[in-house]
C-alpha cells in the first residue's frame, strides 16, 4: 500500500508539471489600484516609451521599476477628477487626436521605401537629369568694403590672390590662400554663388557684400559635376519617398472628409486669451 500511495504521489506529481504554465498576455492582470486593473500590457506600452538607455537596464529591474510607477501614476490620476479643467479636457483630447494621426502616418510610410522605388526615384532625379556644374573658387572675406577695394586694388596691380588672403581674410579659408575647394549650386549664399557663376576661370571678381562681410572672389576652375551614386543619396531619396507618402494620406484624409469652417468674426487673438476658458 505504501508503495502504491508513493507511486500516486509521484504521478500526481508528474502531472503537476506537465500542466502548462497560465498563458500571459497583454491582458494578465499584475496589479490593481483601488480595483483599477494594471496589465503587462500597459507596462510593455510605457517600456517601449522609454529612452534606449533605460530599455537596456535588466528585466527584473524595469519590470519592478515600470510597476510602480505606473501604480503610482495611477493613484495620482485617481485623485484628479477635481482638478482637471476644460483645459485640461481638450489637452487630452488634442493629445489622443495626434497620436492617433501620427499611427495613420506611420502606416502611411509603410511599403513607401523599397528597392524598386528608391531606384525608380533615383532615375527620375538623376537619370535624365543635365549635369550640373561645380566651381573650385577662393576669396578673401574682410569686414568693410573700404578694405576689400583696397585689395582689390593690389590685385589689379599683380598682387597674389592666395597670398593676399592668407594675410587679410577673416574667416578659416585664410591659412589655405582663401581656398573653398569645390562646391555646386545651391551650397553657397545666393550673392556669392551668383558672383562666382558670373567669372570666368582665373577671373577675380568683387567686392560684393553678404552677411558675412565682403567678398574679393577668384574662380580657379569649373567642371560638370557626376551624378551621385545611388548609395550616397539613399537616406535623402528614402526620406523623399516617406515624405510623399505622408502628404498623400494627408490630402487623402482631408480632401475626403466633410470640412466645415465657422471662422468669420473669430478673433484670432482669442486664442491667447487668459479668459478663453473662464477661468
């Protein structure tokens, strides 16, 4: 009989362990407040909120440290029915509004970006595209244009441009002779890039003022410039390609909803009003 009775023990036992541990989800229950349920779920949403650095702390760690604070956050919201104003309201209410805009988007950019339409945008930019051109140029920045006359003079006279600039220039370029090396369109400001568009090479042109003083400016060359290569403009083209996907969702989302605006005789100053919301 004893044995028979160890044997039932065992089995039960065996039993014990081959039962299958309670399934968890975002559903299971880890504390209460005041009969307010807490899941797994709310402490996985705050985790994934969190900075990268807190994310890498040890799970027993975050897990104890996300429970109680969101315990903690929850008895304080339970003791805010009285305190929350029509402000208050209409912040929740903006603040639900974008988040839920901001998960259309996210779902928006989804599939935009992929091999096939990085390289069909690469084409459309690049493939047909003129080549444009790039100016290898130097200039000698001074503050005042009684300066800069000045050493033009001197450069009409034979002076060194490179030598000149190493003495007089006010910005880093001096050390190496007012060089700027080669840029394209668009990389320089308009006053400047319209002066060195306007020279041809060897040809000193200026004073001309920018904000950042004035310019003596000595195109050394010019060459076409080659497309890049699609690896270098990658994150620039797929950033492209997301932002055009969230612009049409966008006019898709409004051009199909019913938009009436009551704005005559609204002042628009109301807006900053310290009595707008009565109190």
């Amino acid at each position: 009989m004893k044995l028979r009775a160890g044997g039932f023990a065992l089995a039960v036992l065996g039993a014990a362990w081959a039962l299958p541990v309670m399934a968890q989800d975002a559903s299971t229950v880890v504390a209460t407040v005041n009969g307010t349920d807490i899941t797994l779920g709310h402490l996985a949403a705050a985790r994934a909120q969190l900075p990268a650095q807190y994310q890498q702390l040890p799970d027993d760690v975050l897990f104890r440290g996300l429970l109680d604070q969101v315990i903690q956050q929850t008895a304080l919201s339970q003791a805010a029915d009285k305190l929350v104003t029509k402000r208050d309201e209409l912040t929740l209410e903006n603040d639900r509004r974008g988040y839920l805009a901001g998960l259309v988007l996210q779902d928006a950019v989804k599939g935009a970006v992929s091999d096939e339409a990085l390289q069909a945008a690469y084409d459309a930019k690049y493939k047909n595209a003129a080549p444009g051109m790039e100016y290898n140029a130097a200039h000698i920045l001074v503050k005042t244009e009684e300066e800069a006359k000045k050493l033009k003079e001197e450069l009409d006279k034979g002076a060194d441009f490179a030598e000149l600039a190493r003495q007089h220039s006010t910005d880093g370029s001096a050390a190496g002779g007012g060089s700027l090396g080669w840029f394209g369109l668009g990389m320089m400001v308009k006053p400047f890039e319209d002066a060195v568009v306007a020279l041809k090479a060897g040809e000193i042109g200026g004073p001309l003022q920018t904000q950042f003083g004035w310019h003596l400016v000595k195109l050394n060359e010019t060459r076409a410039a080659e497309a890049p290569k699609l690896e270098e403009v990658r994150d620039e083209l797929a950033a492209e390609l997301e932002q055009a996907a969230i612009d049409a969702r966008i006019k898709a989302a409004t051009d199909g909803a019913t938009v009436t605006r009551t704005v005559d005789g609204i002042d628009p100053a109301l807006l900053k009003s310290p009595t707008l919301f009565g109190n």
